[in-house]
C-alpha cells in the first residue's frame, strides 16, 4: 500500500519531534543552562503547592499526546489524531516544558533542581525514544507490512516509559528538604550499607561465621552451597562468576592475622557510618520543618560531604581486597575516620542537645 502525502508528513513530524526531544535533553544538560535558573525570580511555596499545579497539569498534558501517538504506531487510521498530538507537542508542550525547568529558581536548592532536571532530561529521552520506534512501526504499517514482534514490544515499552517518566517528573521532590532526603535515604545511606553488607559476608566466610552481624549471611552461604551441591554445573559456573564480579571470589583464607584484624576495624566502622547516615535523616531531616535560605543551602551541603564520605568508604574496603600489607590499608581508615568526625561535627547544632541519637555522633568522634 502506498503512502499519501500526510502519511508522509507524519513520518517527518515523528522525526524532527524526537530530534527536538534529544537537542532538548542535550541543553538542558549542558551546565550553562543553569544560568536561567539563577536568574529566575520566581518564588515557590515551602509546601509544594505551585509546583504540583504545575507539574500536574504538563505531564497530564504530555502523557495525552504520547497516548495518541503511540496509538497511531501500527494503525494508520489514526494517524490524524497522531499528526495533531505531533503538532501539539512541537509548539507547546515542549516549549512549555522548557519554560517551567527554566523557572525553577536556583535558590530553592541545588538538590532540587538536580532532581528536576534529571526527571526532565529522562522525560526528554523517553519521549525521543517512542517517537522513534512509533515512526518506524509506522513506516512499515503504511506500507502493509508486518511489524517485527521486537519492534512492537520496544514501541509499547517506549509508550509505558513516557508515561511513567511523566508521572515521576509529578512525583518529584516539593521542596529542596524533599529532595535532599530522598537522594540520602535513597542514593547514600545504600553504598555504605552495601560496602559493609560486603566486607562482612567476606569475613563470615573466611570465619566460619564469627564476624559481626555474619549468622545471617552464614545461613545464606550455606543455602547457596546446598544450592550449588544440588545443581548442575552450570549453576556453580555462573556463581563462580558472581563472585569474580564482586571482587571477593579469592575469600580471606591467605589474609595475615593482622590483616583480618584490621578489615574487622574497618567493618566495625563502616557499620557505624551506615548507623549515623540513618541518624542523620532520623534526627536532622525528618525534624527539619522550616524551609529557609539557611536550611536550603546546609541541606545542599550535606548531600556532597556524604557522597564524599561514601567515597571514602569505598576507597578503604577497596584497599582491604587489594592491599597484603596493613600499612598500607590504615591511612584510608585514617582518612575515613577523620572526614567522618568532620561530618559528625556539622551535624550536631542540627540535632536536639537532648536526642538519644546523640550517642552514635559520640561513638563516632571517639575512634576518629
């Protein structure tokens, strides 16, 4: 079957609409960009408020659009509607969105706005992505031909994509507080509980079990190597490989006393900046309430100081696989030590002079 001429022009909307999409992202993602945000006057509420309006009503209005087009993917009778959605989101749902990430002043947090232009960079890509594989169903559909089962479930998880992209461009942080808590609940506190989750299945193992916290983690060996025993040899080939990815696949057997020593001084402490991150968000995030410029710019120093504290965790564990000699592996213990009494000393004006959490701030700055 032939294609007509708006069957043509429909397959060149589809296509400047996802290279639009994808210049967007890239702008967006440029560091310039943050320019408009700085000389942005507008002024959002504490709660939120403004901002899921706003929210609310874009995304409704793009995961509309991408409805109709999708639809349009192996059904040329629809094309119409697609070629109006088309339309509408070239002249104003994307420049509107690019209006409201514009917006979006930098004073009311850098983690914030991190986050909004992360969402919206993915909504961006998203969007690129199914309008792409919408254009190249189509393409085959006009002409009468049978759509590759790949291409259609690509095209149908593209349309699911947009649309969850949108709702979490809604669902995004109302305020830098917001912002902050999750990208530490969710982001931070994890790769230092992994880190220790890590170094102590390592010592369990070479233990017999005996490392701290490790009776639970022995249970699970010991169901993993009845698995092993029970299966076939696959099985054990592709655990084998498991264990080369973490990095922990040679165990602890040649490690010196001093050295198993030392990686338990080192779980014993990572164990414990898991404890204060959870602090952290417990006694200083979860009871912060009033969304000031001074709160704004303490919170969007904290997430770098736990990254970087995080960071540190990783570079002493690291050295505890790589390193034979104990000398070498101390100074990253020292260092770690060091930033986290750094750290525990900045949080403590946040919390009450009279919270039991307290304790572990103590715990903390006395084996610094």
């Amino acid at each position: 079957m032939a294609t007509n001429e708006s069957h043509v022009r429909y397959l060149k909307t589809l296509v400047q609409l996802s290279k639009q999409c994808a210049t967007i992202e890239s702008l967006i993602g440029n560091p310039e960009f943050r320019q408009y945000n700085r000389d942005s006057t507008l002024q959002l509420d504490a709660e939120g408020t403004m901002l899921r309006a706003l929210t609310e009503d874009l995304t409704a209005r793009i995961e509309d659009e991408c409805t109709k087009i999708a639809l349009s993917f192996n059904n040329a009778d629809v094309a119409v509607l697609g070629q109006a959605a088309a339309d509408r989101m070239i002249k104003e749902r994307l420049p509107l969105l690019v209006s409201f990430i514009k917006t979006l002043p930098t004073s009311a947090g850098e983690t914030f706005l991190d986050a909004y232009l992360a969402l919206t960079r993915d909504l961006l890509s998203r969007l690129a992505a199914l309008f792409t594989s919408v254009a190249e169903s189509f393409a085959l559909t006009v002409r009468g031909r049978t759509l590759p089962k790949d291409l259609q479930q690509r095209t149908l998880s593209n349309a699911q994509l947009s649309w969850d992209a949108c709702k979490a461009l809604h669902g995004g942080p109302r305020n830098n507080l917001q912002a902050v808590r999750r990208k530490w609940v969710l982001d931070i506190t994890p790769l230092v509980a992994d880190a220790a989750r890590e170094l102590g299945e390592t010592l369990a193992e070479g233990s017999g079990g005996e490392a701290d916290g490790s009776e639970e983690n022995a249970g699970k060996d010991s169901k993993a190597g009845e698995k092993q025993e029970d299966g076939d040899g696959d099985e054990q080939e592709e655990k084998e490989e498991e264990d080369d990815d973490d990095g922990i696949s040679d165990g602890t057997a040649d490690w010196s006393v001093e050295k198993r020593e030392l990686a338990q001084e080192v779980l014993n402490y990572t164990q414990l900046i898991t404890e204060f991150y959870m602090v952290v968000d417990k006694a200083c995030l979860r009871r912060s309430q009033n969304q000031n410029a001074e709160l704004v710019a303490w919170l969007d120093a904290l997430v770098p100081q736990g990254q970087a504290l995080s960071g540190d965790v990783d570079e002493v564990v690291c050295a505890v696989w790589e390193e034979d000699e104990v000398d070498n592996i101390r100074p990253f213990l020292n260092t770690l030590q060091e930033h986290a009494r750094q750290m525990a000393s900045t949080v403590r004006p946040r919390m009450d002079p009279q919270a039991p959490e307290l304790t572990v701030l103590e715990r903390l700055a006395a084996k610094a």
